[in-house]
C-alpha cells in the first residue's frame, strides 16, 4: 500500500512545482537524533562543509549587522536612505546568489558530486575580494553593483550545501541532519558574527580612529578564505561519504 500527504496540507504552489513522491507504508521509521549525529560525527564532509558554511555565516551575519552604519559613516547615506540603498542589494544579490549556486550545481553535479562543495568554494573565495573593491570605493552609485556582486556569491552556498548534507544520511535522516547542520552553522554565524566584527572595530579605534569599522569589515572578510578552504577541502571526502540509495 502507497502513502501520501493529503493534497490539502499543500499550498497551490508546492502542488503544482514540487513533485511528491510516493512512498511505501511500510519504509523505514526515522532514526533517532543520536544515531544520526553520530552518523554524521563519523564523516569528515559534514565537518568541513558545517564549519565552512559557519565561516562564511560569520561573514554574512557581521556584515548585514554592521554595513548599515558603515553605509551611513562611510559612504555618507541618511539613515532613511540606507534602508532603501541596502534593501535593494539584499534583495537583488539575495535571490540573484541563492538561484545561481543552485543552479550551478545541478548543472555540474551530473559530472561530479563534488560539486555541490566545489561551487560554495568557488563563490566564497571571489566574494572576499569583490567586498574588499566594493569598500575601496566612496560612490554611491559605484558601490551599489559593487556591493550587490559579493552579496549575490556569498549566498551561493545555500542551495549545494544543504543538498550535500543530505546527501550524507539515508532519506529517512534528512530532516535531522539539516537540524545538526544548522545548530552548528547558526550557533557560530549568529553566535560571534556580530560580536567579531564589533571586537575588531573597538580593537582597531585607537589606530585607525574613525576608519575602525571599515578595517574591522575588511579584515573580517578572511573567513571567507577560511570557508572556501573548507568546503574544498570537503570536496575530497564527499563522494566518500555519500549515501548510495540508487
């Protein structure tokens, strides 16, 4: 006997884009949170891909916290302004990054597995310098597209990673294994995104004086290095660690 969710818990849009797979009655009861975290604690990938991701949520979360009154410093933008000035590039580099990394790897996924780990990689180590050119400039109108180009990458890595994650546990363990995957990516990205950079800029006031916060950002940038490093690093163990279901 087959199984499925009554069409009626769906919304009009899941029903008519997202496919639903039809399962048996009698497939394997979920495991519990124990054996998937020590499931997952035996597999280098999710390591490096949880830590790499955090890296780049350190990033992520500091800058949406502290570009704002960097706008306002810096580039000389009302507060009322800056509202409307960074709403445009969260909304544009958002939805522009997290549909590319997607797209990217399904597109290079049917060559590798890897990919879903090459392409975070790949974006994280482009959006360090193209944020460091982007607070080298004191146009407004300049720093827009400059600013738009980093944020777009610097979400790329939404799509593969949670898709690798999967990838690493029986389907019956997914929803518990994105669970560890985000405790572990939000306790550090949320957790020290915004207090790092704000411990930079009081460290940094003494020798750089008013122009503290702009250094503290651009030094910040550094653990984007450190998750490309880490999700390349990843790309070595994640055919390795992956679930054959087929």
């Amino acid at each position: 006997m087959w199984s499925s969710a009554s069409p009626g818990c769906r919304s009009p849009a899941i029903r008519r884009f997202v496919p639903e797979t039809l399962r048996a009655s009698n497939a394997p009861a979920g495991a519990s949170l124990a054996s998937v975290a020590g499931r997952l604690a035996r597999k280098p990938s999710f390591w490096l891909l949880s830590f790499g991701a955090a890296s780049g949520s350190i990033c992520g979360y500091g800058l949406g916290f502290w570009l704002p009154p960097y706008f306002v410093k810096t580039l000389g933008i009302s507060m009322t302004g800056m509202g409307l000035y960074f709403g445009t590039i969260v909304l544009v580099g958002g939805i522009a990054g997290i549909m590319l990394g997607g797209y990217l790897a399904d597109r290079l996924r049917g060559r590798s597995v890897t990919a879903d780990a090459l392409v975070p990689a790949g974006a994280f180590l482009l959006t360090a310098p193209l944020y460091f050119a982007a607070m080298s400039t004191s146009s407004l109108a300049l720093a827009w597209p400059l600013f738009v180009l980093p944020y777009m990458l610097s979400l790329a890595w939404l799509g593969p990673i949670n898709s690798a994650i999967q990838r690493l546990v029986p389907s019956q363990e997914r929803a518990t294994a994105s669970a560890c995957f985000l405790l572990i990516n939000n306790l550090i990205g949320i957790g020290f995104g915004t207090f790092i950079f704000g411990f930079l800029s009081d460290r940094l006031k003494e020798s750089h004086g008013d122009q503290s916060l702009r250094y503290a950002l651009l030094y910040g940038l550094a653990f984007y290095l450190v998750a490309s490093l880490l999700c390349a690093l990843a790309a070595h163990r994640l055919k390795r660690d992956a679930v054959d279901e087929a």
